[in-house]
C-alpha cells in the first residue's frame, strides 16, 4: 500500500485534480479523443473485489461508472438505557453521505493498466483534502449517496441513473488501507457490494472497494452525540 505522506505521490495526486479540471473545462477536446478507436470506454477496467482472504460476489451486468465518493460515515453515540451497567457503549452507525466524483472521463484516456494504478491511490489522498478544495479544482461531480428516510443507501447519479440498494457482501478492508485524514484515525471501513433493493432506475448494483477511513472510534468513552467520520472510497456502478 503507497504511503500516503509521500510528497512525491501527493504532487502527483494533485495534478491528477488539474487534469479532472482540464476534463471538465474542455468537454469538446475529451468528445473528440475519446472518439479515437484506441480508446474503448471502460470495458479494460475491472473492480476489485478481493482482499487477499475472501470475496465479494462477482460483478453482473454493464459497467456504467467509476466514482471515487469523498465525504463521511456517520454514527452515533447514545447513553445506555440502564442506569445501573458500567460498560461504555459502542457507536452505533447511522448511514453515511458523499459527494460522488467521476473517475471515468480520465480513465477512458488510459490505459487501464494506468487508470487501476491512478485508482488505486485517490481515496487515500482525497481524504485528507476538504470538499471545498476539491470543488474549487472543478472535479466534475456525477451525483451523491446518502441514506433515504427508510435507512437505505442510496446513490442518486442523475441522468446516469439512481440506485437505492441493499448489501450482499462485505469483506474487511486489506491491512495497510489508510486508516484516516493525515494517515490518524481508527481504520477503513469494509469494501462491500450492494445491489438494487427496489425503486432503483438505470443501476443494479455498486461495489464500495478501495476505502480510506470512515471507522469509528472502538467505544463513546468521551463522546456523546452523533460523529462524523471522513472517508473515501471508489464506487463502481454497473447496470
């Protein structure tokens, strides 16, 4: 796993904000090369989906999009109901919200050799970056995942489709994942996959592989209320 104070990385994951930036501000020029027949959309691109243990199921249908989400999990931490117990609760997780950032424009100008290895490194630096930086890098956004009033999550990528989901699989993050913001925090949370649970439109399933933070702290010993805790993570989404 690349170390995610490296300055030499850091440089590089900045300039892949410029390039997002060049993307979006020159739709015409992107049109044109990705028109190019070398260049065959994402098809050469394939999601991770082992952890070097175990599995999640393997992917079905067409994928549409590769996002990387940066924003937080969220829980909460309450007083326990008896009066009389000493044990100090756990948070509890309450859903989670992020903006989602489209990766696939930049990817469909590489090859996919590239693109993985490009992937493979943006959630752990766009952790430690603040939403407002990365908007000002004109990062083109292609939709949000939030939690619905039902507690389901949710991804609403607009024209690209809109997914309410349920989990089919979960696997622990692979050791030396970065664990938080400036490398400090308590781990990243699991890859999973999930799939349509209903009332979806356009997407059939996403898989949250690759993440970089967003676990809570092991108890609420000092805490009380709900935590946001910042992560990132790629959201691959196929029909």
């Amino acid at each position: 796993m690349p170390s995610y104070r490296s300055s030499r990385l850091a440089t590089l994951t900045l300039t892949l904000l410029t390039l997002f930036s060049i993307i979006e501000a020159r739709p015409s020029q992107v049109s044109a090369a990705l028109k190019d027949p070398r260049h065959d959309g994402l098809s050469g691109y394939n999601v991770p989906i082992y952890d070097g243990i175990t599995s999640l199921p393997s992917p079905t249908g067409t994928l549409k999009a590769i996002t990387v989400g940066r924003g937080t999990q969220n829980y909460t931490c309450t007083s326990p109901t008896d009066s009389s117990t000493t044990a100090i609760p756990t948070p509890v997780a309450i859903g989670a919200k992020a903006d989602l950032l489209d990766a696939s424009p930049l990817l469909r100008l590489l090859p996919p050799a590239e693109g993985i290895k490009i992937l493979d490194l943006l959630p752990s630096y766009l952790v430690n970056f603040d939403t407002s930086l990365l908007a000002a890098y004109s990062i083109p956004l292609l939709g949000h995942h939030y939690f619905n009033s039902d507690g389901q999550p949710t991804f609403d990528l607009g024209d690209t489709g809109f997914l309410i989901a349920k989990k089919t699989g979960s696997i622990s993050a692979p050791a030396g994942a970065c664990p938080g913001s400036l490398g400090k925090g308590f781990g990243a949370v699991d890859w999973l996959s999930l799939v349509d649970a209903g009332g979806s439109r356009g997407l059939g399933s996403v898989y949250r592989v690759v993440t970089a933070g967003g676990k809570a702290p092991p108890t609420c010993q000092g805490i009380s209320g709900d935590i946001e805790v910042q992560y990132s993570a790629l959201y691959w989404f196929f029909e």
